[in-house]
C-alpha cells in the first residue's frame, strides 16, 4: 500500500508554507488581473462536460506548481491507480473502492460481467414499470437514507426535463413520520412503487420506514407485496425476510455515498429511462478516463483538490458555498454535505495517528438566485472568508430566455461583487437613498463598503444533461478522493456515524419506559422531559 509521506511531511509542504507567507496570505486578485491580462486564460480548464474558470481564487501560478508538487509527492497518482485497479484502499475495512467500475462500458473495468448483468436487469425492470399502461405504476416511494437517498434525489429533479411525464417520484428518508405522511396520503396501493435502498438494509431509519410502508399498503388493501415493494441493497437475504422477492444487488466495494451509479440508482433509472441512465453512467465515466489520464496540471478533479487544501490548510478557510445557479440542482448542496464531509471529515491519517491539520471544509450552500437574498450578505460582508463555487448552465431546458439570462446576469455579478467588493471612497462618491438621514455620510460608507478579494470557482456546464450531470458528480468525487489522498486519510469508511447510532440504541426502550439511571444530567433531564405524563 501506500508509502508516500503525509502531506505535511513532504518538501512541497514546507514549500508551500514559505510561498504563502511570501505571496499568497495578501494575494488582491483585483491586482493579479490588473497585472495579468491572460489569467482567465491560464486559469480555465476544460474537462468533459465541465468548464472551470479557477482564476478568480487566491492562487499564482507558483501556488499551482507547488500544489502539484504536493500532490506527486503525496502519491496521488499510485493512488488513484490503485483504487481504480480495485486494490483495498479502504483500509480500515479492508474494501476495494470501485464506484467507477460501476460506470465502465462492458468489457471494461473490473467486475465488468456481475455490473452489467446487474445493470442490464435494473434497466430492464425500470422499463416495465415505465410502461404504466401495463404497470399500473404512476408513483414511486424510493426509501432510503444518506448514499441510499441523496444521490437518487438529488438526480431526479436536476433531471426533470427527461423524467416520466405520468410518473411522480418520491423520497422517503427521515425517520420522523412526518417526512412519510404526506407522501403516503393520497398514494393507492395498486398505483405505487416502493424501492427499500438499503446498501446494509439493517439501517434503523429504512427498516422502520419500510416497515411502515408496508402496513400501510395491506391495511389500504394492497394485495401484491412482491410486485409493489423491490429492494436495492447488498444484503438480498435480509430482503427476502423483510418478504421481498425483486431484488437489485450490488457489492460491498460500492460506498453508501458513491452508490447512484449502482442499483441504488434504480429510482433514477424508473424517473428518466434506460438509455438516459446510460447517459449519466457515460458521463461519468468521461470524467473518469479524464480523472485517469490528464496531467495534473490540467486534471479539473486534481486542480479543485488541491485549491481546497489550500484553502482550508494555508489561507485557513473552513466552509466552502455552493451556488448552483440551476434551480434543478437545489438538493446538489447537500449530496455534496455526504460526499465531502462523511469521506473527509477525518482526524486520523491512515496509520491512526492524529493529524495536526484540518480536513474536511463545511460545505453548504442554496440555489443562486435564493442564497443572495439569505446569507449572500455574510459572504460579501461578513468577518470569514468563504470561498464560493458558482455553477452556471449556459442553454436551460425551458423556454424563458429573459428568466435565464438575468439568472446569468446574477451570478456573474456575485461572483464579480465578491471579488471587486467596493471601497469607502466608491461608497461616498454615491447616494444612498434609503440610508438614514441622521447619519453622516461618512459612516453610511463604512457600512456600505466591501472588502472585496472574496475567492470563487465558477464551473460551466453547456446544458444539464444526463451525460454533463454524471461527469459533474464523478467531478465531485475525484476532487474529494484528491484532498483525501494528500491529507493521508482514508476517504471511505465513515466511523464517525457509529458512535450516535449505539447510543441511540441505548436510548430508544428508555424513551417508553422513562428509566434515566446511568445517564449524564443533560440527557437525564431532556428524557424525563420528553416523556412526561
Ligand atoms: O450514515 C451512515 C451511512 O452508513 C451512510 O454512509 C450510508 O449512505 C447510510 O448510512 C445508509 O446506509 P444503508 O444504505 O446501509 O441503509
């Protein structure tokens, strides 16, 4: 396995570290451009399906030689080889990693013969249920929770202008009955689908959902459980107890958060069809051979890895936002929540030794234009810097050119405020009609002023497709194997769930029978609190 130094270990890192304090701590873009008319040009990369203006962010060209010089040092190369020959890379579980054989075309990548006979049968069966004439089928209820419930909702809708018209899909996740109530109310057994995706299908919240799902269909006078309830999981033996006959396996290999690709993608493939499913599959794999064999300085996923360490390491950046100025990509934010922070929010390198640095960013974020009526004051205004990640599509699905292009307007210009910001002196030299009239000007301009030297990525998509969606999504996910590799950390296991889990299992009889004995104050006294008469 791997004996490439951790990234703190290496000569680029104490390289790094100088060039900062030298040249990137006070780096003013307004100024680098001023003094570099071709940056855009240098910094643009085109990968498949995605462009990526890397220009407006806090970096020179020394900074983007030394990061690959990290990353070569690191191993990132041997690395990403090795995970794409399937060695067990996920180490603390003794697991090969291979998502992207998922999306190889026949014949290739390992494993090729069981994926595409998984795959060739998942479509097959979408198509029967896309056939509603002869299905009956006209709602589908996928429930499932984190990898088994994100990918799948976050495709759907930044699809629908490819989904079934007579066919409505729906999310079940939360263990809170509220969340399945009002999707069950109105549903008719004989009309609905349920998919239990359960990579485990031990997962408290799926199986009790499931199981209300369920009872719901027989008490509704539903009589088919075999033709209305299939499974998309690893565990097939524990489907058929739960009394299900249709299954869709796939392979301990696939991590919960890198499994759409997989037969968790079943809802995917019943909303948008086959052939549009091979299309995302495709993209992502475009993505992968570009992952697989672009130089580094001109490989987007490594470039976008290695700007983040940058950022949270050198410039000290703990948050990324993302805006996707798409509508369809709302739930995009938080898909990429699972991705990067459950694969990178890590405190151990891969021997198990402490690290001294910090890993995974918070990510979060809101369609543009929404965020900038909410909390696009912070990021322009605020004390922190946040990095921003704007996505543009360049040609809409819909048929309202003035909507789109004042949605382009909008996050061209936020990304151009946060970087040109806006001195004092501007601010006086302007009227203020709605500030207070108490106040002297002077004072109105200190409140009006932006710092401006905000960093952002702006990626460009020519059209949400299946095939730019796939390619964006495995984008997201070799960026964060790239962090991952050079933080040294093991970016699929997820450890950090168990320990909430365990404990929720100690608390659940105590929330009948109020019994506190054992437990720290706080705890104590919010169950009593909660199960009192
Ligand atoms: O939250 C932990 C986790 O294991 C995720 O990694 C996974 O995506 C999710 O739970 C669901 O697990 P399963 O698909 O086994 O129900």
């Amino acid at each position: 396995m791997s004996t490439a130094p951790r990234c703190d270990r290496t000569v680029a890192w104490g390289a790094l570290k100088g060039h900062f304090e030298a040249h990137g701590r006070d780096l003013d873009l307004r100024e680098a451009f001023a003094r570099d008319p071709g940056r855009f040009a240098s910094f643009a990369v085109q990968a498949p399906q995605v462009f990526a203006d890397l220009s407006k962010n806090r970096w020179d060209l020394a900074t983007r030689q030394l990061l690959l010089d990290l990353a070569r040092e690191c191993g990132l190369e041997a690395r990403r080889d090795a995970m794409l020959a399937g060695e067990p890379i996920n180490t603390t579980e003794g697991r090969a990693v291979l998502h992207t054989a998922l999306r190889a075309p026949a014949g290739q990548g390992p494993f090729s013969t069981e994926v595409h006979e998984v795959l060739n049968r998942m479509l097959a069966y979408a198509e029967t249920v896309r056939d509603t004439a002869a299905s009956g089928i006209r709602h589908v209820v996928n429930i499932g929770i984190g990898g088994s419930d994100l990918g799948p909702q976050m495709v759907v809708p930044a699809l629908d202008a490819f989904v079934h018209p007579a066919i409505t899909m729906h999310f079940v996740s939360n263990v809170d009955g509220h969340d399945i109530t009002p999707v069950l109310r109105g549903l008719k057994p004989a009309e609905t689908l349920f998919i239990i995706a359960s990579k485990t299908f031990t997962t408290q919240e799926t199986m009790a959902n499931a199981q209300v799902a369920r009872d719901w269909f027989v008490a509704n006078g539903g009589t088919d459980v075999d033709k209305h309830f299939v499974a998309t999981t690893t565990n097939i033996e524990a489907a058929a107890k739960f009394g299900i006959g249709t299954t869709f396996g796939f392979w301990d290999w696939v991590g919960g958060r890198y499994s759409l690709w997989s037969a968790i993608g079943l809802p995917i493939a019943i909303a948008i069809g086959s052939e549009h499913f091979r299309a995302l599959l495709a993209g992502a794999h475009a993505m992968d051979r570009h992952f697989a064999t672009a130089p580094l300085n001109e490989n987007l996923p490594a470039l976008l890895g290695l700007l983040d360490v940058w950022y949270r390491n050198f410039h000290g950046f703990s948050s990324r936002s993302v805006a996707p100025y798409h509508q369809g990509l709302k739930r995009l934010p938080a898909y990429l929540q699972q991705l990067e922070m459950e694969s990178n929010g890590k405190q151990v390198d891969l021997a198990g030794e402490p690290l001294p640095f910090g890993t995974s960013p918070v990510v979060w974020g809101e369609p543009g234009t929404n965020g900038q009526h909410a909390y696009f004051q912070m990021l322009h205004q605020g004390t922190d810097v946040i990095p921003v990640e704007f996505i543009a599509v360049k040609t809409p699905t819909h048929a309202h050119a003035d909507l789109h292009r004042k949605l382009l307007a909008n996050c061209l210009a936020q990304s151009q405020a946060l970087m040109l910001g806006k001195t004092t002196d501007a601010a006086l030299g302007e009227k203020a009609p709605t500030a207070s009239a108490e106040l002297d000007a002077e004072t109105v301009a200190r409140h009006r002023t932006f710092p401006g030297n905000r960093p952002s990525i702006t990626l460009v998509l020519d059209r949400l497709t299946p095939e730019s969606l796939g390619a964006l999504i495995a984008l997201y996910e070799h960026r964060v194997f790239t962090s991952g590799v050079v933080w040294g950390i093991n970016s699929f296991d997820q450890w950090g769930v168990e320990l909430g889990k365990a404990l929720c299992n100690d608390l659940l009889p105590r929330l009948s029978s109020g019994e506190t004995q054992g437990l720290d104050g706080s705890t104590a006294g919010l169950l009593k609190r909660l199960t009192a008469a």
